[in-house]
C-alpha cells in the first residue's frame, strides 16, 4: 500500500472516541513564591454534575503561577454567594481573594453564577452569570478562570484557548504519529490526523481555525495546511529538498518557512492567496526556524552562519538582518513574546539545552527552565507562560514555564512520546 493511502483525516466528532487515551495530565513541578492566596470555594448545586467547575478554576489559577489556591479541606466555610461571606474568617486563613458560586441544570445544559471577593477590601470585585451548553461545562469554567485571572491581574487570561502537539508511539518503523489539538490544560484532546510518518511542527493561524505542519507522508517533507474543524487540507510546498517550520504571519496571509529548494535552507515568505515566493535570506549558512515579530515587520530564525547555531532578525522594511544572541555558543528556535519586548528560545547552558528569555533592548538572557532537553518553546498569548517539549526519563513530555521562571508544570502523556508543541492565539475575537 502507498504511504499516502496510510493517512486519514479525522474531523472533531470521529475523534472523540480516541480523546480520553490521549489526555494529557498535569503535575505542578514548580510554584512561585510571590503567588496570590486565593480561595475557590465549591460551588453549591455542582454535586452530580459531569465535571467540578470550582476544581478546574482552582487548577487554572495555580497553573497560571500567579495564584496559591487554599485548599478545600482547610476552608472553615464554603459559602455560595457573596453575601454569606465572613471576611475575618478567610482573613485568619490568609486568604486574599475568594471565589463563591452556584450551578444549576437548565433545559439546554447549565447556569453558573459567581462572585469574586476581595477579602483585604472587603468588597465584591465582580460578580457574573454563565450559561454553558450539556457538552461545555470545562469551556465554562476556563471562561470563569480568565475573567477572574483578568480581574485580579489585569493581564488577559489564556485558559480557553488551545494546544497542538504530535504524538509518536511505537519503535523505528512502526511508529504510529498523530498530531492532536486540546485545551490549554491538556483535557478535551481530539486527534485531527494520523500517519506512519513523522508529523513536525504544527503552527496555529492566528485566527486558531487552522494549523500549518510539515508531514513525511510522502517519505519527504511537504507542508500542509489544514482547517481544524473540518480536516479538510492543502499541501502547499512541496519542493525538491526540504519544506520546514511553516509559521504563520499575524494577519494570516503569508506563512514564513524553511525550504532548500535553490541549495542551502533559506527563509522564504510564501503569499497565501497565490503561492507566490519571496526570498528573505541569501547565505552559504543553514537558515531555519523563522518567527514573526507581532506588528509583522520582522523575523527571527536561526543560522549557523556565525559558526554555530545563533538567532537572528531580519527587517522586511530595510532588509537589514543582525544577530541577536551572544551568550553561549547554542541559541535557537526563537519566538516573539506578544508585546515584541523579549524572545524566548532554547539556550545551551552548561547544564544542558533550556528555556530562556532575553530581552531584546538589553540582550541579557535569562534561563527559565530546569530540565536539560528542552526543544521547541511557544509562547501562550499573554505572554504569561512557554510550553516546550523535553525529556522524563526515556520519554518525551511537554512542560511549561512562566516567563519569570518562578512556576512551572508538566504533561506527561499516558503513554508514548509528545512533542512539539503549539500554543495558539487568543480564539473567538
């Protein structure tokens, strides 16, 4: 049987029945000490109800990094509204923000209600009520996470939005590969293609609707691009040579990548609507792993033209490029923090390949990550954390960091490796 008859497309329905074995889990390795004491009381009327909505608020909040949630079985009282809420009890308990709600059954699925209290002042910061549909009641606390995140920090929460990730299980070649879209906690995964070949780096549109990929189906690289909910899909470079890490620029018209079509890999802009070729680099080097600057008039990627692996930034205005890492002899795979004022990349220290974060007016580098095999950093919307791909003992796992370093946590796969993780933008705008 030919390769490409070996790979199937799998719309969301088709995939649900494949998404529980493919969950990731999280475990928190890491908290910060500077995180705000928070509690997240059980909301009443929950009992029976598919899922905990007080539970998945109080896991996303620790997640984040920003928050210590009390835990239940130190709570004195669990009130459901804010007016049964006794600000000395939560202040003997040092509790600074506290949540309190109620759920009920609707016809169509369910209503959630909460207030968030802010126990210092004594006053409700917010109050708000949810209806979520039968199938959605995880989407509804993600939803209730963010806009609590939102209020206490002033920074846009990133718990509704999603991740992709590839999966390989099997040994040489029987490796089976699956590239897999879940929700930022790694819950509701569904699986949107399967191959005998390796699939690389996914990389979300930015208006989350589609991913760009490169598969080996055809027992060379090709790019792909594919809608997310339908399955429905275009090969878009299929050059001689090497077609790699398509990324997509912000207003979604061109996909940046790597290809060595003319010799060396070389950075290319492709134009969407016309697949059309630009050029962007023009070296005896390696040049790979591009990345958009957010305002879409730059881009970094990664060349070996200084001797070893360094980024650099190419301006599409001037055509000025420059290098932008100094510290140590391994820097790469470089992406843009949202507001363009630092860059996260993989930095080879002397413990090993890591995490870091460098800011772009200063250039001082910072690692973030404790692991030592760390490949392939993406950057959630709000800049808050980076999701990367490194090693638990003999298998692969995704792990993230905030970008302080204070936090972080890991999700590990039942079984077989993952890797390559993307984070995507913002959905729904």
């Amino acid at each position: 049987m030919h390769t490409t008859s070996k790979v199937w497309l799998f719309c969301l329905l088709l995939a649900l029945s494949t998404a529980a074995s493919a969950n990731l889990t999280i475990e928190i390795t890491r908290g910060s000490d500077q995180a705000l004491p928070i509690g997240v009381v059980p909301f009443e009327g929950t009992e029976g109800m598919p899922e905990d909505v007080a539970q998945i608020i109080h896991d996303n909040l620790e997640r984040s990094g920003f928050f210590d949630p009390l835990d239940r079985s130190a709570m004195f009282e669990q009130p459901s509204e804010a007016d049964d809420v006794n600000f000395s009890t939560w202040r003997s308990l040092d509790v600074r923000y506290l949540v309190v709600g109620q759920a009920e059954r609707t016809d169509s699925g369910y209503r959630l209600q909460y207030d968030l209290m802010d126990i210092s002042g004594q006053t409700r910061m917010m109050s708000e009520t949810v209806t979520a549909s039968e199938g959605d009641l995880r989407g509804a606390a993600h939803y209730i996470s963010d806009q609590i995140f939102e209020a206490i920090t002033d920074i846009r929460g990133a718990f509704s939005t999603r991740i992709a990730y590839v999966t390989a299980q099997g040994v040489g070649d029987n490796t089976d590969y699956g590239l897999y879209v879940a929700d930022a906690d790694g819950r509701n995964s569904q699986q949107i293609l399967t191959s005998d070949q390796p699939i690389l780096s996914p990389a979300w549109s930015p208006d989350g609707e589609k991913l760009a990929y490169v598969s080996f189906e055809s027992s060379r690289p090709e790019i792909y691009v594919q809608e997310v909910s339908s399955g429905n899909r275009a090969r878009i470079s299929s050059f001689e040579g090497i077609n790699g890490a398509p990324v997509w620029s912000p207003n979604g018209r061109r996909l940046a990548m790597s290809l060595s079509k003319d010799g060396q890999p070389e950075i290319y802009i492709m134009d969407i609507a016309d697949r059309s070729l630009n050029r962007i680099t023009n070296s005896n080097s390696i040049d790979t792993e591009p990345a958009w600057s957010p305002d879409g008039n730059r881009l970094l990627f990664t060349s070996d033209r200084s001797g070893g692996p360094q980024v650099y930034q190419h301006d599409l205005s001037s055509g000025d490029t420059q290098r932008m890492t100094f510290t140590g002899n391994y820097n790469a795979r470089a992406r843009f923090s949202p507001d363009g004022e630092d860059i996260f990349l993989i930095h080879r220290s002397d413990r090993g390949f890591q995490v870091a974060r460098q800011n772009i007016e200063s250039g001082r580098l910072v690692t973030l990550s404790d692991s030592t095999q760390d490949e392939s950093p993406s950057v959630a919307p709000n800049g808050t954390m980076v999701i990367f791909a490194t090693q638990q003992g003999n298998n692969g796992v995704l792990s993230a960091v905030s970008a302080d370093g204070r936090s972080s946590f890991r999700l590990p796969a039942a079984q077989g490796d993952v890797r390559d993780p993307a984070w995507s933008p913002f959905l729904n705008e």
